[in-house]
C-alpha cells in the first residue's frame, strides 16, 4: 500500500484526551501535552487511509504535530488495526497513530522528526 501523503483531504476529529492545540515558538500551531505523557503512551491518531476516498486523510486538528530533529519527543507509526464505519459497516483499515518516544512533562509541545518516516511530508530546507 502506497503510504506517502499526496492528498489534502482533511476530515473532522478530536484531539486525544492528553493533548491540546497552543501556538507554538517553532511553527504556527502545535500540539502540545495537557498532562504528564509517559514513554509508550498512545496519544491519538493523525491520518487514515480512508476507502471512500481510496486515499489518505488527515485527521483535524490530529496531525498538526510540528517537526524536530533534535528535539523529537514523538514518532508516527502505522497501525493496521483500525475499525471505521464506511456505508454502515465497520472496516478494517490502516491509519498512523502518534506515539511518546519519551516521558513528556504537562505543557511540553509534541515533536516527530519526519524524517525518520518517508511517508510524512518531508521537511522544507527551513524547517530544519
């Protein structure tokens, strides 16, 4: 299955119950802890191939996580277990979830280094 983000369908969701949207210092909005965040921790998903669309959809606000090489403190990974309900049925898909690479104190922002996933959209020069 092809994994690189080419399409701008976004689609409605809600943040996961241990993070919130703030400006951030790096880049317009970010995702940032709403409380203690522990190494492991599950903390929502950001993007689902979506069969209705036979694309990938980013989930919003879910994917406005901001990119850090030095200080990453999350990862996007995929996960292929995921139910959705498509045309009344429930449907087993793939989607990218975000996950603590680290224990993240209350108030931190959350940060992934893209480029350890290619099918992120990959940092511009000045992002770096």
């Amino acid at each position: 299955m092809e994994t690189k983000f080419t399409s701008s369908i976004k689609m409605p969701s809600e943040l996961g119950a241990s993070v919130m949207l703030k400006d951030s210092d790096i880049q317009g909005v970010g995702l940032f802890a709403k409380q203690d965040i522990f190494e492991g921790d599950f903390l929502q998903y950001t993007h689902i191939y979506h069969p209705k669309y036979k694309d990938w959809v980013s989930l919003d606000p879910n994917y406005k996580y901001n990119h850090s090489v030095a200080s990453e403190n999350c990862e996007v990974v995929m996960d292929e277990r995921v139910l959705i309900s498509h045309n009344g049925e429930d449907v087993r898909t793939f989607a990218f979830k975000l996950l603590a690479l680290k224990n993240i104190p209350e108030g931190d922002e959350l940060l992934v280094n893209y480029t350890k996933n290619k099918s992120l959209e990959q940092p511009e020069k000045e992002w770096i």
